[in-house]
C-alpha cells in the first residue's frame, strides 16, 4: 500500500510537470476554456505539491486529456482555496479547486471576500476534508486547548486552511494570539518545521491519506489531535457546510485510531467564463470512466456517482446540469 502511494504520487507529479511545461510551451495566456486553433487549454488552480489537491488536478486532468484529445488541461501548484478563488473571481485561471467553506464564504461575500460572486460555478464535489491538527508527541498537545503557548502553524496566506482555522478559533474562545507562534509556513514546508522543533503542531484541511502527514509521520512522533468539542458541535449546528468527520486509524506511523473532526467537501469550481462544452466534457470524462479515476488517489476510495454532487455551495454549471439532464 505504501509503495503504491508512492508510485502513485510520482506518476502525478510526473504527469502534473509534464502538463506544466505544456503550459510553458505552448499556453502563454488562460483562454476561458474557448478554442485556439485546434486545442482548448484549461487549466487548474490546487495547493502545494504534498497535499491532495495537487494530485487531484493532476487525476482530473489525465481523465480529461484521455477523453478529449482536444483539451488540453494543465495543473498549478498554488496557495490553495482562497488564492483559487480570488484567481476565478479575477479570471486569471479557468478551474480551482477549493474547500466548500471557502466557495460558501465567497457566495455570500463574506470576509476574505469583499463582495458576492455572481459569477463562480461548481463542477463538482471531489472527496472529503477534514480540518487536520497534527502534532509533536513530545509537544504534550493532547487536545485544543493545549495549544496554547505552543508555536503552532494555522496557514499560510492564500490557503483556506487558515480561514477555517480563524473560524475554529473563533467559535471555540480561543484567542490566536494565546499562541506563543502564529506559523504562515505554506503546506510542504509544514513537514520539517515540526521535525526540526520549529512547530509544535499544524493545523492543516485536507483530505486522507495525504503525502504532506505520511512524510513527517515517519520520520518524528506525530499524533493527529482529535477536534471533537460542544464548540464544534455549536459551529456545525449554525453552518450547514460543515459536517463531523473521521481521520481514519491505520494510514500514519503512529496513528492506528480513527480520530473525530469536522470538514466539508474539496470542490472543483470554475468561472462561468467556462465554456458549456468544456465543463460538459470535464464532467463526462471523470463520470464514464469514475471507477478508473477512483483509483488515482486512495482519498477518492468511497466516492460515488452521486457523492460528487453533495456538499456544494455554489450553483452547478449549466454545462453539468446540460451533462446531468441528457442522463435522465
Ligand atoms: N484545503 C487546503 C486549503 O485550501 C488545501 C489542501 C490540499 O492542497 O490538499 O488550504
């Protein structure tokens, strides 16, 4: 299993670079998903390159390129949910993936967001998160209320891990600045920050098994911290997008406990700038081949046909619902 993983991780990040320098070559500005010449570019806003976005752009683009040799659909490294966001918002990228929490707050323009957006889509939902606190067993962190005066990473700029974490803290009374360090490392960088006794924990939303939690389990004593307290039930009472979660036992040296937390779902979206037939051909491409792009990522292991339209806070794309009524 974790050779397979591995392997697997490789092959993405293999395809993610081969894509990117597609990019460079021949892709020097985003086309809205409308036609060139012969080919359509799209390409797709994730995260870091150790967390499960990444790979994810990388899997969805693969169904894409293989079904319709007239796309072509690029992944990007970025800062994660509310980077792609803002980068659909200022049509700067054609799909983003991003945390439902995220599209929720953008829908309502609600803060980071300055105003409503009218004009963001959802594709689909992909799998579930879940708001993640990994720390240093020799950190003493047993529990929330144990970070304070602890040097802990709540997200870097850009990620909607930090929003959500803001959020966490609000609800629960906990002041961020009871924390002795407020870390912005970015997601990779989390790993060696907490092995070198830089951090002694990070939060990070993200779904499981992911490389970014495998890579810092093997080489320190980390434990995943349960979040499971009445603030966290009052918060899921008042916002529908989230739900309580499992960190499932067994995937992290350490770790063999399932362990409670809340999340949401990991959404793909796009800019209604997004032409029907591509969204209609992206949608087509992952659904008549799902059982084949289940087994791109062990996070997408229980997903279904019908699962990948649960949890979304945004309007579908008429291009879906074009794809989504031709099946009735
Ligand atoms: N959910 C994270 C964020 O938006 C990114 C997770 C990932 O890259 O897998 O901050």
């Amino acid at each position: 299993m974790k050779h397979t993983w591995t392997v697997l991780i490789m092959v993405l990040s293999l395809v993610a670079c081969d894509q990117a320098s597609n990019k460079t070559e021949q892709m020097p500005e985003k086309t809205n998903g409308k036609k060139t010449a012969q080919q359509t570019f799209i390409n797709i806003g994730t995260g870091g390159v150790t967390g499960v976005y990444y790979p994810t752009g990388g899997a969805i683009c693969k169904m894409v390129n293989k079904k319709s040799p007239n796309i072509k659909c690029t992944v990007e490294a970025t800062a994660a949910s509310v980077y792609n966001v803002n980068a659909l918002l200022a049509d700067k990228m054609d799909l983003g993936i991003a945390q439902s929490d995220v599209g929720y707050k953008a829908m309502k323009g609600q803060e980071p967001f300055k105003e409503k957006a009218t004009n963001l889509k959802s594709i689909m939902s992909i799998y579930p998160e879940s708001l993640t606190l990994v720390a240093r067993k020799d950190s003493g962190i047993k529990s929330f209320a144990d970070l304070k005066g602890k040097k802990v990473n709540i997200g870097n700029p850009g990620s909607g891990t930090r929003r959500t974490v803001e959020t966490l803290f609000n609800a629960c009374d906990l002041k961020l600045d009871a924390l002795s360090f407020q870390g912005q490392l970015k997601a990779a960088e989390m790993p060696d920050a907490l092995r070198d006794g830089k951090l002694d924990a990070y939060f990070y939303v993200v779904g499981h098994p992911t490389a970014n939690i495998k890579d810092v389990a093997t080489s320190t004593d980390v434990a995943v911290i349960p979040l499971d307290m009445p603030c966290i039930d009052d918060l899921i009472k008042k916002e529908s997008y989230f739900v309580k979660t499992i960190v499932p036992g067994g995937l992290y040296k350490g770790n063999d406990e399932d362990i409670k937390s809340f999340g949401f779902k990991a959404t793909l979206l796009a800019s209604d700038q997004l032409s029907n037939d591509v969204a209609y051909s992206i949608i087509e491409a992952i659904l008549e081949d799902f059982e084949n792009f289940k087994t791109l990522h062990p996070a997408y292991a229980k997903l279904t046909k019908d699962s990948v339209f649960e949890g979304l806070s945004l309007p579908l794309h008429p291009g879906v619902q074009m794809y989504l009524d031709k099946q009735k």
